[in-house]
C-alpha cells in the first residue's frame, strides 16, 4: 500500500472519527475505531476531508452561531446554570474530556484557570468553533498501522516503544510504534463542532458565564478583574473579528477595510474580510520585555497610491532603543529589504527608570498636515520628560521622510534628532488622535495621579514629573482637558461628522480605559461633556473608526511580558450602528 494512499485513508478516517466523536457527545452513537477498506480513489476521499473541514471552519458563520456570539456578549447569564450544564453529561458531555478542579476526562486542557487566561470573546469562539485555535498538544492525531487498523486521538504519552492516544470518550488506546506505517495531525479539534446546536442562547451564554468565572486565586494584575457581558448602546451589535492575537499593543484602519494590528512580540498581523489573515504583514526582530515590542503602526497619508507603513518599535541591538521605521508593501506583505529608518531612539540603559522597560508610548499617527507624530514614553525615569536632550517623554514630529519640520518649535534651543520633539512633559503618551478637520491632537497620558487627556499644542509643556496628573495652577505648564482617577487610559479616535451613527456620536471623542474595560466619549470642545459607550471590555489598548462606520476595539487582555505572560490571549472586536437591533 502506497502512502499517498495511506494517507488518503487517514484524513478521511480523521473525519469519520471526529463526527463519530461528535456523534457520541451528543449520545447519537457508540465510538469506534475505523478500519477502511483500500479506497478505489484518493481524489475523492481528500474531497470529503475539505467538504468536512468546510463545514467546520465555517461553524461561526451559520446564523443560530451568530445569534449566540450575540447573546453571550451582550448578556450576563447564570454561572451556577452554567456549572450544572457543564457537568451534565446528558447535554452537553464537557466533562468527558475537560478537567475542572480534578473532576473531569483528560482528553482536553484542564480548565480549572481557562476564565484567568481568555476572556469572553475567546471563550465564546472555544465552544462555536473549536478546531479554529486548537491548544498545542491537543491537535487530533490519526495513526495507520501496518494491518491497516487507523486509529484516531490525542496524544497523550509517547515513547520509544508506544504512543498513547486519547479518543473523544477519554478511551485509551495504545499503539505499538514499529506497527506504525504513518502518522499524521488534523486540523481539526476532537471537541464536538455545533454545540451551539444543542444549546438555547440562555444556556450557551450561562455556560460562557460559568467558564468565565474559573481563575486562579491570589493577586490579579490590573485590569484582569473585568467579567461579564458588554454592554453598548440600544441599537448597536457587537461581534467577535479575530480572537487568538498575542499581546496586542496597537491597530489602524485602511480606508480598504483591512485592519493592521501589532502583535507586540514583533508581527503586524491582517485583519481582512472579517477574517485574520495567517501569514503577518511584518515580522521584526524587537525586544519584547515587559512594555518594548512592536507598539505603533500608521499608514502613509496616500496610501495606497503611496504604498507604505510606519512603525515604532524597541529594539535590542545594540542596546534597548525605539525605532520609527518605514516599509514598503505589496498586497499584504511588507517588501524584504524595503526598511528606511527614520528616527532612531536613545540608548535606555543610560537613562535609567524604576522599571526602564515600561511607559514605552508607540502610537504614531499622521496629521491633517501631512507630518507624522509620535509619542514617546519616559520609560519611568520621570526626569527625561523636562529635557531637549532626550526623546523619551514626548510627543515627536518629523516629515514622512524622517526629515524635522521647519516650524517644529524647539529649532533653535534642540540640536540634532532632538529637534522633533513637539511637545514635552509626558509620562506615557501611548495613545492619541488627530481630529479632522482642526488637526488637533487629543494625547491619553496614562497616569500618574490621574489620567489625562490634553489638546496637543506646539511646544507645550504638560508638566510631568515636576507637576503630577490632574489640573495645575503652574502658568509654565498646559493642564490637561479631562481627567479622572488612575488606571490606564488607552485607545482614542474622533466618530466621524458623516457617519452613520446618530448625530449624538458625531464628532465625539472615543476613549478607552485598559483597567476600568469601559470606552467613554467626550466632547472636544466641551470637555467636561463625558457619556458612557461600552463596559465589560477586557483590557482595550486601542480602538479606530473605519471608513465603513465600524468602530474597532482591541482587546489585549493581557498584562506586560513577563515570566507569567501568556500568548493567545488578544482580540479584535467590532461594534456597529445596527437600528434593527434595537
């Protein structure tokens, strides 16, 4: 037997073993493992495995997943409904294959911490769609044996001599290694596809509320408290674009549709259609402690016709530094060997800081005048914020070339790169946002005492570290326009004056807060003028209008890079004006 035809055999297996798996979760059949006869044509059986596949990647797509994606966003539900529908094996069967607490099958990740580590918006993609993020160890794999026995699971022990698969009853099956003619994995998950089918949208969202509630104990890191449903405005929808990023830090959108967003461990990730793209944009080398990474990303001001991107990242080499670059792109690819430096950052070892890999700013944004700013944090030194001699605590502006503007306002007492600084005094600006029309800039500054929100100005100094956060009655420095106890102020755009959204949201500016999960919007030339959008959002860093009328909103739902960091856990969210859904 040839192993192409071998392998026919198996992916075809895999799928009848899967939907068998399937079959049995829902008490529909007894598990079996398969032994096929030779197939009379492989063309045909790799046919049926892409129809399987299909049909199971498009899970989310079908309208009863859609109604429940909806409900389970935007509703609370019952935990301890939830915990009885978990542990009834006549529903829903999750206790065959998922530990909780030591109670449970084995065949799946242990769920006991799962609510810790992804958020809702996860959490709800887990059960619609399984097999489109499978855990690592976990991936279904299907063993042909020299009889022609094939055997499908998940691996759970291997060794010289034998290899231990798992099915979907949690049944044990052993498999010698020299009988093994092949072996492959699927990608497919081995947890039952369409459980949606089998829930009411009540019980779907009190089995998200439940699995939502299982976390470790001890301290929790800032923002990590943040459960329950998300709340928006009558007449707005909220869905689930992409789940599965790792420690988002930024995003754009282009006027095509495609959305940009940073990974901060140095890939620039496509969001198009609807769906994330596999292969990034960009990969760069960054170094990716605590707060350094890839942490801005803007498009050329005429893109595409002018067909670039700019970042700002901190590398390692030689030494900790931020980097503006800008590339070249194709489609959705960054050219090779297209990098132009524009403005390289100070050496951080030199200036010190209470945590020098923190407070690194990032965000990068071109004005209605055609220069780009970018904000640069003082890296919890405190004391480079009041100096000309030093990038770090800033608010940059260079030409698109990387050239310093004639009119930038320190010229004359700045020397060298130095002279883009714009504006001084900033603890972290990581967020801000150009308002059309004025050109203005709205700059976050995370706090400090307070956060603030200031109206970026030519040569303003906004007083950190010799005035803290919140208003000052110092004539040297600009107060901010609005501001609000500690947390994480994070994310800002303007609602576009045309957009679709009722006139009360128009012009507004949005604002997020990665501690408090919510987004609340001001008025720009009443600042005091401050309403409620969205709570229950775990840990925004950025959101963006798109041209469409979509307001995006990115989910880190991570704290920085450490020992205890973990990938996967980031989302990208989108909310639009739909009066139907009133």
């Amino acid at each position: 037997m040839s192993m192409s035809s071998v392998w026919c055999r198996m992916v075809s297996t895999a799928a009848i073993g899967v939907a068998v798996a399937s079959h049995v979760a829902h008490g529909e059949a007894n598990p079996q493992i398969a032994t096929l006869p030779a197939p009379s044509d492989g063309r045909f059986l790799h046919e049926r495995w892409a129809e399987f596949g299909g049909e199971h990647a498009n899970q989310r797509e079908t309208s009863t997943a859609r109604e429940l994606e909806r409900h389970a966003l935007s509703q609370a539900g019952d935990p301890a409904r939830g915990r009885e529908l978990f542990f009834q094996e006549s529903v829903t069967k999750c206790a065959i294959c998922h530990k909780i607490n030591g109670r449970g099958g084995d065949v799946g990740p242990d769920l006991t911490h799962i609510g810790g580590k992804f958020g809702r918006p996860h959490l709800i993609e887990s059960l619609l769609e399984p097999s489109r993020q499978i855990v690592e160890g976990y991936r279904t794999s299907v063993i042909v044996t020299k009889d022609g026995a094939v055997h499908t699971g998940i691996v759970k022990e291997q060794s010289a001599d034998t290899i231990a698969l798992l099915d979907a009853t949690n049944k044990r099956t052993t498999v010698p290694t020299d009988q093994i003619a092949d072996r492959k994995e699927g990608p497919l998950s081995l947890m039952p596809q369409g459980i949606g089918e089998q829930l009411s949208a009540e019980q779907f969202t009190d089995l998200v509320a439940y699995l939502e509630t299982l976390r470790a104990g001890g301290k929790v890191t800032p923002g990590a408290g943040i459960t329950g449903p998300i709340t928006i405005p009558a007449g707005f929808q909220v869905r689930t674009i992409a789940t599965g990023l790792t420690g988002c830090t930024a995003m754009e959108t282009l006027a095509d549709g495609r959305i940009l967003v940073c990974e901060q461990t140095g890939t620039l990730r496509v969001v198009q259609g609807g769906n994330l793209l596999a292969e990034p944009m960009l990969k760069l080398a960054v170094d990716t402690y605590w707060e350094r990474g890839l942490i801005g990303v803007t498009v050329d001001p005429g893109f595409p016709r002018a067909p670039y991107i700019y970042v700002c990242y901190v590398s390692a080499e030689p030494y900790p530094h931020h980097v503006v670059s800008r590339f070249a792109v194709d489609g959705d690819v960054a050219l090779p060997g297209s990098e132009k430096i524009l403005l390289t950052g100070d050496d951080q070892r030199k200036l010190g800081g209470k945590m020098p890999a923190g407070h690194q700013g990032g965000a990068l944004h071109f004005g209605t005048d055609g220069k780009l700013y970018i904000g640069i944090g003082e890296q919890t030194a405190e004391t480079p914020a009041q100096r000309l001699d030093t990038l770090q605590g800033k608010v940059l502006r260079i030409n698109r070339d990387g050239s310093i503007p004639a009119d930038n306002p320190f010229l004359h007492v700045a020397a060298g790169k130095y002279q883009a600084i714009w504006a001084l005094g900033l603890r972290n600006p990581f967020t801000f946002a150009v308002r059309p029309g004025s050109g203005e800039l709205f700059i976050n500054d995370v706090g400090g005492k307070n956060e603030e929100i200031n109206r970026g100005v030519p040569g303003a100094n906004y007083g950190w570290p010799a005035v803290d956060h919140g208003p000052t009655p110092d004539p040297r420095f600009r107060g901010p326009e609005y501001y609000y106890p500690q947390a994480s102020i994070a994310g800002g755009d303007f609602c576009p004056a045309n957009s679709a959204w009722p006139t009360q949201w128009h012009g507004r500016y949005f604002f997020a807060d990665f501690v408090h999960g919510w987004i609340k919007t001001l008025d720009p030339d009443k600042p005091q003028d401050i309403r409620d959008f969205a709570t229950g959002l775990s840990r925004p860093v950025d959101l963006r209008f798109s041209a469409a009328g979509s307001l995006y909103v990115l989910l880190r739902n991570a704290w920085v890079i450490d020992d205890k960091f973990q990938p996967g856990t980031s989302a990208l969210l989108e909310i639009k004006y739909s009066p139907q859904s009133r």
